[in-house]
C-alpha cells in the first residue's frame, strides 16, 4: 500500500518541479552565462529555479533540511528529510542551446532515497517515482503511465550512455584513472556520449541499457536513485557501492546482470 506521507512529498515535488520550468524555459538561450570558481557554468535560471525551490521547501516543511548545488547546505546523511536539489543538471547544454537538461529534486527520509523527480522541461517529459509505488513518465498534460527498465542482460546487447570521459582511461588530461571506460566502449553494442540527467531518464523508460557519470554530487544522484529502483534498475558507484548518494560517481544499469558485467568491465586493466 502507498505510503500516503510519501505520496504527498511526490505531488508536492511535481509542483514546485513544474514551477521551476516556467522560471526556467523564458531564459533558456536567452541567459548570460558565468563561471563559478570551480570553472563550471551557473547562469540566472540556475540561481533563480534554487532560490524557488528552495523558499517553496521551506514554506510546506519548516524543519526540512535542504542541500543544493548552488547555495549549498547541510551533509547531512542522516537527516529525518533531505532536500536535494539540482536546478539545472546540464547547465552546459542548457548555456548551448541543446535539450537535454532537467531539474533534479531528490527527497532522503532517515537517508534513504525516497522521492525522485528527473523534469526535462524544454522536453515537456517528467520521470518520478515513490519508494513502493513504481517509476512514471509524463509527457505534457497526458496522463502518466508507469515504466520500466529494458530486460537486456548481456552487455554486447546494451546502448550505452556516459555524460563525459573525464577521469577516465579516455580521458587525456589524467593519466591516473581507475574507470576503464576504454573496454566498455569495446564491448558495448552501442555507445553514445552527452545527456547529463537525460541518461537516467532513458534508462528507466527501457530505451538504453546503461548509465553513468565518472563524476557526481549528491544533488546530482538522489533524484536519480527511487526513479531507476523503482523502474527495475540497479545502481552503484563505479566501485559496487549501492549506498550511491554520497559516492563520487555513478552507473546505473537496467537488470543486475547486465550491472555484473559492467563494473567488470570498468575495473582498471592490470599494470
């Protein structure tokens, strides 16, 4: 049975969600674009959608904590309720034009991922999920339908997609890895590259096999995490580690077989 505490926090998600893509789609390549001190991109409709999102949080769960990629907060790993939240996850296609960027709202209870939104609004597609009530996908104003992962299990079967190849052996700029993306891309049947958060949302509608990012943050991952469960998918860090939100990286697959192979795959060639 649908826990209904939970079943509130999802409605609630899906509006301020859905709020922060009427702030957000009027700036989309019509916004000036800046760098932060970590040299990544950060523009109006970055700071703005937070600042939204962040006062809507507050207004409904006073005692709520709340961690964002652009004004930050509290680690806390074993708050009661946290707040992750990602306004833009994609800014650089966003600053570029392209598609496929989404806002990320990821609810923890007791540090458990619970709530999960992936919105792509320039898409008018949503991906959102419940611990216990299934992962959906909503197209516009049509009525929801529920989704799941593809049952693809051999890894010369899977469409692969990775955000980026940095910190990996393909990687030019670091000469110390422990990702072999190298010998993935070999076996694969496919393998694409872009899509930040858009990844994940196709993985759980079953139109690609595997997922990842050398690189992650929490606010990064804990929307992605009830989706992809929820869908039938299985997700660790690159290393095996299934408590994902606080890890550095991340892949998700679509059945436990297929994620075997994987992390076999991307272990570091012997020296």
């Amino acid at each position: 049975m649908p826990d209904p505490a939970l079943h509130e926090i999802l409605e609630f998600a899906l509006s301020i969600a859905k709020e922060a893509g009427k702030l957000i789609l009027p700036l989309w390549r019509n916004v000036a674009i800046h760098r932060k001190s970590d040299g990544t991109e950060v523009t109006e409709a970055d700071l703005g959608a937070e600042q939204l999102m962040r006062r809507r949080i507050a207004d409904r769960y006073p005692t709520h904590s709340i961690l964002g990629e652009e004004y930050g907060g509290e680690r806390n790993t074993d708050a009661e309720h946290l707040w992750l939240i990602d306004p833009i996850d994609g800014t650089s296609s966003f600053a570029v034009g392209l598609p496929l960027f989404g806002t990320l709202i990821g609810y923890l209870r007791r540090g458990q991922p619970a709530v999960g939104i992936i919105a792509a609004p320039a898409l008018g597609e949503t991906v959102y999920a419940s611990t216990g009530n299934g992962c959906w996908y909503r197209k516009d104003n049509a009525l929801p339908k529920r989704i799941q992962t593809s049952a693809t299990t051999a890894l010369s079967d899977a469409v692969i997609r990775a955000t980026g190849l940095e910190f990996t052996n393909l990687d030019p700029n670091h000469h110390e890895f422990s990702v072999n993306l190298a010998n993935l891309y070999r076996q694969a049947k496919r393998f694409r590259w872009g899509g930040d958060c858009i990844n994940y949302s196709l993985l759980c509608q079953g139109r690609i096999d595997v997922a990842l990012d050398p690189r992650m943050h929490p606010w990064d991952i804990a929307a992605l995490a009830p989706c992809i469960r929820e869908a039938g998918g299985t997700l660790t860090s690159l290393d095996g580690n299934e408590d994902v939100v606080w890890q550095p990286n991340l892949v998700a697959s679509a059945t436990p077989a297929l994620h075997t192979e994987v992390l076999r795959a991307l272990r570091p060639a012997a020296a």
